[in-house]
C-alpha cells in the first residue's frame, strides 16, 4: 500500500509518469470545458498540469497558459503532447506550488488547479497563495474529488481531511473580494478498478476577482 505522504512528492510522480503510458485520458476535465467556455480568453495559469491536457485546451481556445507542474517527467509528456502550433500559446515551469515564489507579481485573468489534495491547512494555504494570482476581474476555478466520493465504490484515500467542498473554498476568501459564480457539487460517472461504473462528484468553484 502506498504510503499517503509519497503521494505529495515530486518522486512519486516522476516514478509514475515513467514507469506507465499514459497516466489520463488526455481529454480536457469537463467541469474546467463547461466553466471557462463562457469566458473571454486572456492569461491563464493552471496549478499541477500533469500531462497538459487542460493547458493544451485552453491554449487552442486562445488563452495564453502557463501550466505548473512538480513533476518533470509530466512536463515532459505535456510538451511532446502539446501541438506545435501552440508553441506561443504555452509555456511549462516546473515547481513545488506548496513552497512556489515566482519572483514577480504577474496576475492572470484565470487561474486553476484540478483535483489538488493536500491536507486541511496546507490547502487553504495553497489556494490561498493562488488566489492573490488572479487578476481583478479574472477568474479562480478549482475542481477537486467532493467528500461524497468517500461513501461510493471508488477508491479514495480514507482521509476525510483531504477532501472538500465548493462551499469551504469559497468561505476562505477574502470577504468583499471576490463574487462567487458557481459554488457546487456536479455528477459524473466514473469506473471503478474491477469496471464497474459509479457515479461520483467533483467540488466546482469559480469566483471572480472583484478588486
């Protein structure tokens, strides 16, 4: 059984990412598609990139990204993924976004991060450090697994405290600084190890930066 705390290190990753074909499925995250569609394309950051494919769709719908990743070798895989014709739309930097100082103060129309779970106070900490990234007027969306997922057949780590819900992001932003747009729970049906499907929940919030 793997040992929870590996799973946060960048060793971890890089065993995982050479060691397998592809890891995803290489098709953009649905929840990001459905919230970010109606937005006007600007600059884009997106937190724990993996192999690219949220940055990849970004970049073909205009936005400029950067995708971050801690794993060298999913940065990899995301730059032999990424078309060539987006060479000026993407660019990759590899960093620890729990300690990440990027030495200036550069603000994005939009910033994400899929499916981040650390524990209760490092997470805070961490989409906290993410949202002083925003843009006034950008956006901030996380996705993440909701605690629900914790009573179905997936398999999940069994740690409430590294789960939680669209609302408990939103409640920990600064009061007056943000507009809450979607603050939900969304269905979606996953397969379990043995192939059985399961429907299961992702935690969506979007905010956007009012000042």
């Amino acid at each position: 059984m793997t040992d929870l705390d590996s799973i946060f290190t960048a060793a971890f990753w890089d065993q995982r990412y050479s060691s397998a074909g592809q890891v995803w499925s290489g098709d953009p995250n649905r929840m990001l598609v459905e919230e970010v569609a109606t937005l006007v394309p600007g600059t884009a950051l997106e937190v724990g990139c993996g192999e690219g494919a949220d940055a990849i769709w970004l970049a073909e719908h205009g936005w400029q990204v950067m995708g971050v990743d801690f794993s060298a070798q999913a940065l990899s895989r995301a730059a032999e993924r990424a078309p060539a014709s987006l060479a000026g739309r993407l660019t990759w930097q590899q960093a620890d976004i729990r300690d990440w100082q990027p030495g200036d103060d550069t603000r994005y129309d939009l910033v994400t991060a899929s499916y981040m779970h650390f524990r209760e106070a490092l997470r805070r900490s961490v989409f906290a450090a993410l949202a002083t990234r925003v843009a006034p007027g950008g956006h901030l969306l996380i996705i993440g697994h909701h605690p629900s997922d914790l009573d179905t057949a997936m398999p999940r780590p069994p740690e409430p405290d590294l789960f939680y819900t669209a609302d408990e992001v939103a409640e920990a932003l600064p009061a007056g600084d943000w507009a809450v747009l979607t603050s939900a729970a969304r269905p979606r049906v996953g397969t379990t190890p043995d192939g059985a499907p399961v429907t299961i929940h992702d935690a969506v919030l979007t905010a956007r930066r009012i000042r």
